[in-house]
C-alpha cells in the first residue's frame, strides 16, 4: 500500500521536474539559480552554478602515500615501483596515477580530466595538501575546478631495500670468475657498466655486488635477472657458464624452492695478452669452441687451452720478454697493402702484407714503438711499447 503510495508520489516529482526542464528548456536560457542569461548551459544551469552545484568530477578526498626513504619507490596497489627524480615529483606522478583511474565525472559531464597537480615541496611524513586542477566537457563546453586532495605521506624501506641491506632473500648469485690471474679495475668497470645497462626492473632485483677473493659475486633476487646477467657476461668476453642448484624447501604450490647459483668464468683477457700457461710465456688470441687459442712464445706454435687450465695462468709484462722472442718494431708506412716497420735491434725494414697481420694494439701511429712477435708468416702485433727517450 504505503509502496505504491510512495511510487505515485516520486512520479508526481519527476513529473513536476520534468516540465520545469521543458518549459526552461522552451521558453528561456536563463540560468535559475542566478538569472543570469549570457552563459553556455550544463543540463538545467549555468556553467557556473553547474560546476558550483555538482563540480565538474569526484576525486577521493584523501589519499595515503607510502615512499622508500631509501630508494625512493613509492607502493601502488601493493607493489613496489620506481620513484622519478624526488619525493615531490614521485608523488605528483602517483597522484596523476591514482586520481586518473579513480576521477568520475558528474552527471552532465561527458568527461573529465586530470589538468594539473601542484604538489609543493614535500620534506618529511605527514599530511599533506595538495591542489587538483580537474578539468571536464558537456557537448562543447569545458569547465574546470580546483580540488583539495588529503594526501598522508608515511616513509618505509622497502623490501627490495631492506634484503639488500640485510642480504637476504636472494634466490641466485651470479658468481664472476676470471679465467686467468684476478679482475683487473678496467675489468670491474665494465662490470659496473653491464648491470647499470640492465632495465629498471631487472637492475631492482639485484641485492648486493660483493668483491670476494675469487672475483665477484651478484646476489640477486630473481633467478631470470641472474640468467640474464650470466649471458650478458658471456656475450661481452666470452667463457663459460655453469648452473647447480642448492635446494632450501619446497613452494607451497609444489615444486623446488632454492638457490640458482651460476658461475661464469670469464675470459677477463684482451687479445695480445701475454699470459703464463704451463709454465711459460704466450700470447692469448681468443676464443675457440672449447677453450682459447694461444701462441707459445717459446715453441713459436698455437696451442688451444681448456679454460680450466688456465686457472693458474697469471698477465705477464710484454716489455719484460723484449729479445726472447718478443721485438720491438717501429711503424713507418701503411702503403699498398703492405705494413713497413724499422726492427730496432737489427736496424732493418720489414715488409709485412696486411692480410698477414694480427694487429692488437689498436690503431698504428706512425713513429710509434710495438712490441710484434713473428709466428710464421702472421706477425702478431701486442701492444705499445715504452721506449726511453733517445732509443
Ligand atoms: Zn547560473
Ligand atoms: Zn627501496
């Protein structure tokens, strides 16, 4: 009974609304609220008294904001992601986020945006209040308005920096190996520049990078992260990778849970090296298919060497085998496809076709000293050598 009763009367009401609209609608432009009638028309007000009565969107009042002090990420819908520049460019970026995907336009508003957020500098936890600029259209009217938003700033140190401050929770480690001698500081930079190369996200997985007596190990979270690593190693100076895993428990879904640990044994070597290997003097080439191709200054043959036996090989000093079997060229002419050197000791011209040349020490200057050595008829060219004034 008292239903239907309150049905009739709704109906009534709309019904009343209704031709108010239609007679407004028909017979005038005249806004009802101000009576003023040069304004462009939102549903039944003015521009104005629309956005002063409904405003142009709903946006949350209040909003929390939690930030790494650390490492400045900032938390969004439970995951942690990378902050830009400051704290007060990060959170202007999350609100940006947060309040695109939650704005809602009123009643009468096709759509609305986000036009500006003026965030101020933010310093330390707390409330802050920040300025909203929303901006919206009707058919061809566009209308904004300035909000207020809450914004409850807390700092934390997120998981990804409190296991690298405690160096746990790491499901990998990267372990970097040198074939020959130790990592060299040359070396070690270029380490540096491969992880720093890494995308954001697989640079956030990595804990810690520790020097350790054998070389270098990378404890990292993501075991991918830790595959990728190892082939980038690889890729960059050759060797080989070798995998083992150390179970620590079982995934509650089933399955292995534990430590991926890979070994890369690098080739830390450029090519010209000079290296002990058995004992005795050679120049490291490259990379084979099963180990490293060396020349035996001693014998004047090429060896190829598994990478394991060079555990013991240490660099030598080129100069220190000048007159054994290493000379010193002086680098005249580069001339029709031939190479002219004045050997030193000898006082003599040497001819050498290009094609016949294995040259690792860079570009050749004209005048400058190098240390060659002769196998055959390939002349491997080392490096620079450091001649005293006067030679
Ligand atoms: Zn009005
Ligand atoms: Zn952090």
């Amino acid at each position: 009974m008292f239903e239907g009763l309150n049905f009739n009367a709704v109906l009534r009401v709309a019904q009343i609304i209704d031709f108010r609209v239609y007679l407004l609608e028909v017979y005038s432009r005249i806004c009802p609220k101000c009576g003023r009638g040069d304004r462009p028309f939102i549903g039944f007000l003015c521009d104005l008294c629309y956005v002063s009565e409904f405003g142009v969107a709903e946006i949350p009042r209040s909003i929390d904001f939690t930030y790494c002090r650390v490492c400045g990420s900032y938390k969004h819908q439970g995951l942690w992601v990378d902050g830009v520049g400051g704290v007060s460019e990060t959170l202007s970026e999350y609100l940006l986020i947060v309040l695109s995907q939650k704005i809602k336009p009123t009643r009468y508003i096709d759509e609305a945006w986000v036009r500006d957020i003026s965030v101020g500098a933010v310093e330390e936890p707390g409330v802050h209040h920040v300025k909203v600029t929303i901006s919206g259209k009707s058919g061809g009217v566009e209308v904004g308005e300035v909000k207020t938003v809450r914004v409850k700033v807390s700092t934390t140190v997120c998981p990804s920096c409190s296991k690298r401050a405690t160096k746990t929770g790491y499901n990998a480690v990267v372990q970097v190996r040198p074939a020959i001698g130790p990592l060299d500081s040359a070396f070690k930079a270029e380490l540096w520049s491969i992880l720093e190369d890494l995308g954001a996200r697989a640079r956030s997985s990595i804990i810690s990078v520790d020097e350790v007596k054998e070389g270098v190990d990378i404890l990292v979270d993501d075991q991918n992260v830790a595959r990728i690593i190892a082939s980038k190693l690889k890729a960059k100076w050759g060797g080989v990778v070798s995998a083992s895993f150390k179970t620590t428990g079982s995934k509650p879904g089933g399955g292995r849970k534990g430590v991926l640990a890979l070994s890369v044994k690098v080739l830390n070597v450029r090519a010209g090296t000079l290296v002990s290997y058995m004992g005795s003097p050679h120049i490291y080439v490259g990379p084979t298919s099963r180990g490293v191709l060396l020349v035996d200054l001693g014998r004047g043959s090429t060896v190829e060497a598994r990478l394991e036996d060079l555990a013991k090989s240490r660099v030598l000093n080129a100069g220190d085998y000048v007159g054994y079997n290493i000379l010193v060229y002086r680098f005249t002419a580069d001339l029709g496809g031939s190479l002219y050197f004045i050997d030193e000791s000898r006082g003599s011209k040497v001819e050498v076709e290009k094609s016949r040349v294995k040259l690792y020490a860079g570009s050749l200057k004209v005048g400058g000293y190098y240390l060659v050595y002769q196998l055959g008829d390939q002349l491997y060219v080392l490096g620079e050598a450091r001649v005293e004034q006067g030679r």
